[in-house]
C-alpha cells in the first residue's frame, strides 16, 4: 500500500506524508488542505472520496 496527501483545491499529490492536514501546495503556491489517500488498501478515503 502506498499513502498520499492530495491538494483539495488542485490535485497536486505529496507521497511523503501521510496525514491529512495544511500543507504549503507549490501549484497552488500557497498553504491548502490536503486530504490522505491510501492506494492499493481497497478502502474509500471518505473525506476525499465525498468531495468526488
């Protein structure tokens, strides 16, 4: 399994954190909110998966 935060706004994705949280997003060039993800766990983010 593999975890990701996404950017809420843009999408941009960071592969090296793992919480959801505020983090500085270069895209946005400004600090977002991201949400985690976990690949390959089978399981829906829900907060992620609703803003879908």
């Amino acid at each position: 399994m593999k975890s990701y935060v996404i950017c809420e706004e843009c999408g941009f994705t960071f592969d090296d954190k793992e919480e959801s949280g505020n983090y500085y997003c270069p895209q946005c060039e400004k600090k977002r909110k991201f949400l985690s993800f976990t690949f390959g766990c089978g399981g829906k983010p829900s907060e992620l998966y609703e803003s879908l």
